[in-house]
C-alpha cells in the first residue's frame, strides 16, 4: 500500500467513490475544450435555459450560434469548424477528450474577426446542395404564410434553418414563436438580453461590412425593434446562390492575422463535408489532394483521396521544400505510399523523424525556443496529417513531446534545451513502446497453455511477438490467422509464423464463425483503447471478437498503455479513416472479375472502404498492457493514474 | 477438539489414497513442486487447513461442538503463542506462519503478515536492503509453501507493499527505519484483522427485515455479517447449502441456530429450486481477481449463474487482502486447488472424479462486493488493484 492510501484506516471505513471523478477540481466551463458541445464563452453560457422560453428577443453573440447550431439540428458538421477554432482559442493545454487541437499549441488566440464570423455564418453550402442558416431573431412565424420550410428550433435561438434538395423544399416547422410586442420586449430585456442585442447588432454592422447589401438582406434579420415586422425570405434558389458567392467573397477577404494562424493552428479534425474548410485547407496544403467524389453519405465528414495523385506531386517537391524538416518530409512521404504502418511503427518514426528535426533546429533570433519549436512542430503534424491522418498513439506521442517542450526550463542553452528533448524521445520511445512490448509479452504467454488454439486477426506486431516467445519456451499451440481483404496483412504474418515453425491455419474473415468453434484464445492488436473499454483496431476486429465472445472465447486485446486515450467512442463513424475505395473494387492481377471497372465515376455508386472499428467492451475479456493485465473496465484507471504521468513525465 | 478433527481428516485422507488411484488423475506441476513439504501432494494445503479449522461436521463432532458453546477455543492458542514467538528467534517463517494458523479466526493471510513482521523483529539485517532481501525471501518461502491459498500470496505481495513503500526510509537510520517498519507491519495486521468488522458493518444496510439470505460454504466473514445483523435485532431467514464435500454448510448453520437466527438446510443441488424464496446471496471468497470476479469454494459460480438468471442479487463479503494479481479467463486457467471427495462407496479406479476444490465466478454475475475498502462494484476492485501493486 503506497501512502496515499495510508488515510483509508481500518476504524473509519470509507465508503469511496465508484467510477469517474476527476482527482481535482472541475475543470472551469471555458477550459473544458472543444468536444462538449455545449462550451461557450462564459458570459453566454447562461443565455440557453431562457432561449427555450417564448422569448424571440434572445439572440445569442454569433459565437454561440455555432455550438448551439450544431448540437441542436442534425445538419450540425457544417459549422461546427467555427467551434472547433473558437474552442481552440479557449483551450490552452486542453483537458476534455480527444481532439486535434490537443496536438496544437496554445499559443497566441487571436480573436476571429467579427465579420468573418458572421459571414460564415451566413450560408453554407453541402455538397452541392445549399443549406443556409440565416438569423432570423424575431420572427413572426405565425406571419410567414408561404409553404416554405422554416425550421426553426429553439435550440438555434432565432435561426432560421431553410435547406433546399434539388429544388424541392420540405416543410418541417418544429416550433412556432409566438409574436412578442415591444412592450413585453422592454419589460423583460436583462442585462444578458441587452448584451446580445448588442452583439447582435454588432453581427449585423459586421455582416453587412463583408457580405454585402444581399446578403445583410437576408443574413442580418431582424432586431428586436421590428420583431413584428413580417419578413419575407427571399426565394430561395436564388438566394442561396448569391449569399454564397458573397460569403465567398468574404472568405477570401481574411485576414492577413487570420491566415497566419491557421498556418501555424492546423486542424486535425476537420470535418471534410464542410467544403468551404476544405476549399481553405487546400490552399495552404502542401500535398496536392483531390478528393474522391463519391463518399458514402454517412463518411462525409472523412477525408478520402483519390489514390496516386498525391505521392507523385509529393516526390517533386522535394527540393522546393517549404517550413517542413527533410526527416519529417521523408517519414510523411513514406506514410502516403503506405511504406510504413502500423501503430508503433508509424509513432516510432515519426518521433525519430522530430528527434532529426531537433538537432537540426536553431533558434531564430528574437524568439524563443518553447515558442518557436512548438510553432515548428504544430507545422510537421499538420504536414503528416495531410499524408496520412494520425493515429491516437501518435497524437500521444505529440501531446507528449509538446508538454516536455513547454516544460523545458527557461534556463537552459539552446544545445541543453535540444539534447534533454532527443533524450526525452528516446525515452520515450524506449520505455513506452520497446519495454512495454516486452511486459506485454511477458503477461500474455501466461495465458498460452498447452494444446490451446489461438486465433490472430491481421497483423498486430506484439502479438506476433507474444506467439513467437510463446514458441521459444516450447509451449505447444496453434495458430489460426484470419485474414481480409484488401490489405491482407495476415499473409506476411503468417509467412513468419510458419518459418518459425509454428503450425498455422489460414483462413479469411468470412471463415471466422466456422474456425471459431475449435479456437481456445483470441488475440487481438489494437490501435487504441478508449475510456469506455473500446477498442479502437482494424476493420474487422470487432466482427471477430464479436464471434468470439459468442463462442465463449476469451478476446485479448494487447495494446500499449500509451495507446490509451481518455475519449469515449461508440460507433466507428464518428472518427476513422477512409482508405482508397479502388482498393477494394479491383482485385488485382484477376481482370475477369473486375466487374466495377470504370464506375467509380458513377453517381450511384459509393464505396466504402474503412479503416478501422471500433469494438464494444462486452466482446473484450481482457485488456494486456504494460501495466499488468486489466479488465477493460479500468482503462480509464490507467489513463487517471498513468496518463498524467506520461505527460509530466521526468 | 480441533485437532482431534483435523487428525480425524487426515486419517480419512490416508484412506482415500488407498482407494482412489492417484495416477489417474494428474497433478498439476505447482503440486508436484511442493510435494516435498506438503505431506499429501493430493490435497491442496490450503484445504487441509480449513478441514482442520470448520472440520467435517461429524455427529461426534457436532456433539462435542453443542456441548463447548460458549467456549473460546482460541485463548489458549494464542497465550502459548504468544509465547513461543518471543522466545525462539530462529523460527522460520514457515514455521512462524502455521503457528498463527492454528488459530481458527485468524485468516491465512493475517498470519502471514503477522509471521512476516516477526521475521523483521527478529531480523539480524544491518541495511535496508538486507532487510528487504530478507524480507523477500521469507515471503517467497511462504508463498512456495502453498501455492493454492490465493489470499496467502496476496497477502504477503500486499505487504511487502505496504512496508517497503516509504520514501521516509532512506532518509532514517536503520534502528529508526527498521522500527518504523515494524510500526507499520503492526499496524498493516491491525488493518487485515479488523476488516471483517468493517465488512460486517458496511453490509448492514444491505440486509433488510424479513429477507432470505442464501449462504454458500462456511466464511467467516459472512458468518460475521449475519452475527452483526443478528445482533442488530434484524429478522432474517438463512438458507444453507450443504457445502460438500468438506459439508461447511453444516458448520455455518450450527453457528447460525446458535445465534437464533431461522436456518434451512439445502443440498447443493436445491440452489435453483429455492432460489424464488431467496433475496440474496451471500458468499465469502477465497481470492478476488483482477477482473473483479471471485474464486471460491465450489459451487459458487453455478449459484450466481441460478442467481443472476432469476434476477437477484449476489454479494461477496471478502477482506482487501484477498484482492490478488491474477486473471484468469476460465475456469481452468487456474492453479487448481485439489481436495478429496469422499463418496461413501468405493470408487472403481477407471472412474474418474473432479476433486477440484473451487470455481471462479466472473464478475459479470456479482452485484457488489463488501470489502473493507468499502462497497464496491466488480469493477472497481481493479482499480483497487492497479492502485496497490503499480
């Protein structure tokens, strides 16, 4: 029993408490970052109880609008970018879950503009068809006679949602507001009600600056002085097109502060349906990336490529390099060709990679070198995000090395400073990755027992290094390694596996349900563990510890403790990765079975080819990390206890 | 009287090696390690100790045992103890140990603890880290001694925990870290020896007036639960099961008749026929695992199974020091802990028999576990566990 445990005597018995409580205090609403929704900014956050009220004069600043939007209607990912960058700026050394902006530093918040925002605001445009989100504060819905869809919710507070498919517009009013008189307006205006006219009208002095008479027409609504003012909604076709051309306008007029800060503040989690975002990221990229034109409707949000576009652009560009260290070119290059996979692969190479960059960096003069670095390494991720999106353990891996460097004492010389950092990394590298494999291994051939048959999915470096210790201390087993296309990584596993002189199945995942039946141990890789026990791996995980756990099998996960991420996931939607669909419409080297060739331009055709899954902590026994073996109910115990740790690591 | 017992039980055993072949059933490789101090390789260690304190209720026993009430059988135990320990310094640990264990109240790993802090009393080390090797060795020895008692294990990996993590120590003179030491030992078994009280009083809110409690094989800490809310004038009603082979339930119900507590009396298989009447199980355990499931006596699994499948809860009374590091995923990926059966009849050699002596219960069919650290839920005793060893 270590001391912290010494209070807990036996003549008081403590009934504790059981399950999640954060060891300190309760992190203030604004630091709480970007994955609650419903984070404002403070002097707002007690707007949305009254904006349920009949109150039409309740119009929130424009930065609530994006929170509330997104959360309160389905058609949320279009502006929740603009939360995301607000959060950004909130969120200084970020607490809540996983988010890209973890990985950015938090440096200089510099204030979006107002008249940037609003103009966002104003129209949006999905995938060719037109959703516009127009403010309209005081309507009188009662008043607005034609069939024309307002849908308006009292979560939006006074917007007005109208979306258009090919012309055809659908009617859906969720909620009517009743007119308010001025009166009443008068007699209840609070402070907070005052501030937000005055926003308001800020938004709207700003919108008409940068959008134009059109679009002030429609954007900027009504005040609260004319709240019984009928408002007629411009038709929509047209209307549409033109606040969009407008807003175009407006986005190119950004400013120079603003587009400083993106260089420097790269999103990871962009949500790739939004194509105004994705217009932007493209310009300041510097891999050439085209986009797949049909994605499956619910994937929208995820970036996918067209294949081979991107590498051969890539490889001209070497020697016009831009901020971006060769080392780091050279593992981002290798990312996009697919040379390098697999979690602790892709981690180790990419910190080696930063190490290069470390001793090759010098500080400019007049900056200092937590500043800079920092603002140097924000421009490698975003680089390799371009290539390749990161993996969990690698976003851990930045988290890491960005808190020693801001850790780093203000005292030391540049050539200290450098050196703590390579060791820092080697550390890393050595302690979380190379000797955790080690443990790992340890832990699991306790559970090999003779005559058992374990069953593999895929490729998983440490259990291939779990089944081949389990062989040198002569335990008698077999293997059945289940494989899927279109990567077929279980064929070079198996090529070891059996030059090993271990006997093995092969079989495909479509086998799985029939193999089942004679295998005593399941184990699994894993790219990451959530908070909830989810474990987050390659596409078809889930499938075969689903079987498993129906078979009575016990699921293995081995993974990492620096793979653990305090997110919580429960579908595989919400974060993946899209691979190249052609991969699996062709086999190739078979022309005769290539039924789909030439109808990847066809509109009617989505595939989908995903990456990973994410599988549910019912299917899991039993979780092998370096820290012992654990239920996968106490994953978030190694992510309170360790996780920090790993962070102030000294 | 109990050794009387115990040596009646060992007598027994010497006749079921006659009758059962023992080449028929094979041994496990940690028995076949401690055959050399074990005098019958055949039964689990930990087993002939609970023989020979519940014993096999005998009438002859039962007899006797109706006419001692009310006689503390462990006072004179622990005087000569008390004693012995002082004088003789030499002692090995081993020794030490099943000098405490004679003490039927006194639970394995408790006098464990106790004969690992009187290795530290009688310690001639000179440094800390001879101090600790000694230490080390003398629990290591322990452990080898009987690699089946799950709470022995955790109990001394606890408490080489407990005492050798303080950063004071390196700061200190020997004379004054080795009293400190010792100071935390004692304190450490303190601990360990009042959690059953703790438990009793924690699960008090649990028992309400007029429910059924179902009780399998005999523990000492839900014997002090249901003392504690007998005590406490609750109306409770008990179900016993038989608990054979070794028929601790038979035990348990005499102690319960003792305190006027209504007891009925179910053979094992009578769980799910009964189990309408019940509102809850109560079950002691042997060892907790990681997973927060338990290992206990044989039965228990299929009790929780009956339990959780007629939707009544399962509760598991077990002191925090017999949380140990292990997970095992099936009923077989454990050591197993061996015991006799006697059937009554010979058996025919070619006849095999399961003389397993528990099961492991995943922790998916428990509610909650009474612990002295508290009332938890399965989950959470990994968390517990995470906490102390890492």
């Amino acid at each position: 029993m270590d001391p912290r445990r010494v209070p807990r005597a036996a003549s008081n018995p403590i009934v504790r408490h059981v399950g999640f409580f954060a060891p300190g205090a309760a992190p203030d609403l604004s630091q709480s970052g970007p994955p609650d929704p419903t984070s404002s900014s403070p002097p707002v956050s007690n707007f949305s109880p009254s904006s349920n009220s009949l109150s039409p004069v309740m119009i929130p600043p424009p930065r609530l609008l994006s929170t509330d939007v997104s959360r309160g209607s389905p058609r949320g990912p279009p502006l929740s970018h603009l939360h995301a960058a607000r959060a950004a700026d909130y969120t200084s050394i970020p607490v809540g879950s996983y988010n890209p902006s973890e990985f950015i530093s938090p440096t200089a918040s510099t204030e979006f503009s107002e008249d940037l925002i609003s103009t966002k605001r104003g129209l949006r445009s999905v995938s060719g068809k037109f959703a516009t989100s127009l403010p309209a504060r005081g309507f009188d819905m009662a008043a607005v006679k034609q069939k024309r869809v307002l849908n308006l919710d009292p979560d939006v507070i006074g917007f007005v949602f109208l979306e258009k498919k090919d012309g055809e517009t659908n009617v859906e009013e969720r909620r009517e507001l009743g007119p308010v008189s001025g009166k009443t307006l008068k007699e209840k205006t609070t402070k907070a009600e005052r501030r937000a006219i005055q926003e308001a009208q800020r938004a709207k002095k700003a919108s008409d600056q940068g959008g134009g008479g059109k679009t002030s027409a429609a954007a900027s609504g009504v005040n609260s002085a004319n709240a019984n003012k009928i408002v007629k909604v411009v038709p929509l076709r047209k209307d549409g097109s033109m606040v969009a051309a407008s807003e175009k306008k407006g986005g190119d007029r950004q400013p120079d502060k603003d587009r400083k800060k993106d260089v420097s503040h790269p999103r990871t989690r962009m949500q790739f349906d939004d194509e105004n975002r994705v217009e932007k990221a493209k310009k300041r990229s510097v891999v050439k990336q085209v986009e797949v034109k049909n994605r499956v409707e619910l994937f929208r949000h995820l970036p996918q490529y067209e294949h081979g576009t991107r590498l051969p652009d890539l490889e001209a560009k070497f020697f016009q390099l831009g901020p971006v260290h060769p080392s780091v070119y050279k593992v981002g290059l290798r990312y996009l060709a697919g040379e390098i996979s697999g979690g602790n692969a892709r981690c180790i190479s990419m910190l080696q990679a930063f190490q290069e960059s470390i001793r090759d960096y010098t500080t400019p003069p007049e900056k200092t070198l937590i500043r800079d670095l920092t603002t140097k390494l924000n421009c490698y991720v975003s680089f390799l995000i371009e290539c390749r999106p990161l993996s969990i353990s690698m976003g851990n891996a930045i988290r890491f090395l960005k808190t020693r460097i801001a850790k780093l004492s203000l005292t030391l010389s540049e050539s200290e400073a450098k050196a703590s950092l390579i060791s820092d990394i080697n550390r890393f590298i050595s302690e979380k990755i190379t000797l955790a494999d080690k443990v790992i291994v340890k832990h699991a051939v306790t559970k090999i027992r003779d005559g058992d048959v374990l069953l593999t999915y895929a490729s998983a470096s440490v259990v291939e290094m779990i089944l081949s210790h389990a062989q040198e201390l002569g335990k008698q087993f077999r293997v059945v390694v289940v494989d899927s296309r279109p990567k077929l990584e279980g064929q070079k596993l198996l090529r070891r596996l059996v030059e090993k002189g271990i006997s093995c199945t092969y079989t495909h995942i479509n086998a799985v349900s029939y193999i089942m039946h004679e295998v005593t141990r399941v184990f699994l890789g894993a790219s990451s563990v959530l908070s909830n026990g989810t474990v987050y791996s390659r596409v078809g995980t889930a499938s075969v510890a689903m079987v498993a756990h129906q078979f009575r099998v016990p699921v293995l996960i081995c993974c990492e403790a620096y793979k653990f991420h305090e997110r919580v996931q429960l579908d595989s939607i919400c974060s993946n990765e899209l691979g190249d669909p052609d991969a699996i419409s062709r086999v190739s080297g078979r022309k005769e079975i290539n039924f789909l060739s030439g109808w990847m331009k066809n509109e009617n055709l989505q595939i989908l080819n995903l990456m990973y899954d994410a599988t549910p902590s019912d299917y899991v026994s039993m979780i092998i990390t370096d820290y012992g073996m654990i239920p996968p109910t106490s994953v978030p115990v190694v992510v309170r206890e360790y996780g920090r740790e790993n962070l102030w690591m000294q | 009287m109990w050794h009387r017992s115990a040596s009646f039980i060992i007598d027994r055993l010497a006749q079921n090696e006659n009758v059962t072949n023992p080449d028929s059933r094979p041994l496990s490789s940690a028995s076949t390690v401690m055959a050399a101090d074990n005098p019958n390789p055949q039964v689990s260690l930990y087993y002939q100790t609970r023989a020979a304190h519940h014993g096999v209720v005998t009438s002859d026993w039962l007899a006797q045992a109706q006419s001692a009430v009310g006689h503390h059988h462990d006072d004179s135990l622990s005087d000569n103890y008390a004693s012995s320990g002082e004088e003789d310094k030499k002692i090995s640990v081993v020794d030490e140990f099943n000098n405490w264990r004679q003490q039927p109240d006194l639970a394995e790993a408790v006098a464990a603890i106790r004969a690992l802090s009187s290795v530290i009393r009688s310690s001639q080390a000179t440094t800390m880290m001879e101090l600790e090797i000694e230490l080390k060795r003398a629990s290591d020895s322990l452990k080898a001694w009987d690699t089946t008692s799950i709470s022995l294990t955790a109990g001394c990996d606890l408490f080489m925990r407990y005492v050798t993590r303080t950063s004071a120590l390196e700061y200190e003179d020997f004379g004054s870290a080795k009293s400190r030491l010792i100071e935390r030992a004692e304190k450490f078994g303190e601990i360990s020896y009042t959690a059953r009280k703790i438990i009793a009083m924690l699960s008090q809110d649990f028992i309400f007036d007029g429910c059924t409690i179902l009780v399998h094989g005999f523990s000492r800490v839900v014997l002090e639960v249901l003392r504690t809310a007998a005590q406490t004038k609750k109306l409770f009603r008990v179900f016993c099961t038989e608990g054979r082979p070794d028929r601790t339930g038979l035990r348990l119900s005499n102690e319960l008749a003792k305190l006027n507590v209504p007891v009925k009396l179910l053979i094992d298989s009578a769980v799910a026929y009964s189990m309408d009447d019940i509102d809850m199980v109560f079950v002691g355990a042997d060892g907790v695992v990681e997973s927060g499931g338990i290992i206990n006596m044989m039965g228990t699994y299929q009790i929780a199974l009956v339990a959780k499948s007629m939707n009544k809860p399962v509760y598991v009374a077990a002191e925090s020091y017999k949380f140990a590091r292990m997970y095992p995923l099936d009923q077989k990926d454990m050591v197993p802990a061996l015991r006799p059966i006697d059937f009554g009849v010979p058996i025919p050699s070619k006849v095999e028999v399961e003389t397993s002596a528990r099961d492991y219960t995943p922790p998916q069919y428990l509610t909650l576990l009474f612990t002295d650290l508290g009332v938890l839920t399965p989950s959470v005793v990994s968390d517990e566990l995470i906490q102390l060893y890492l």
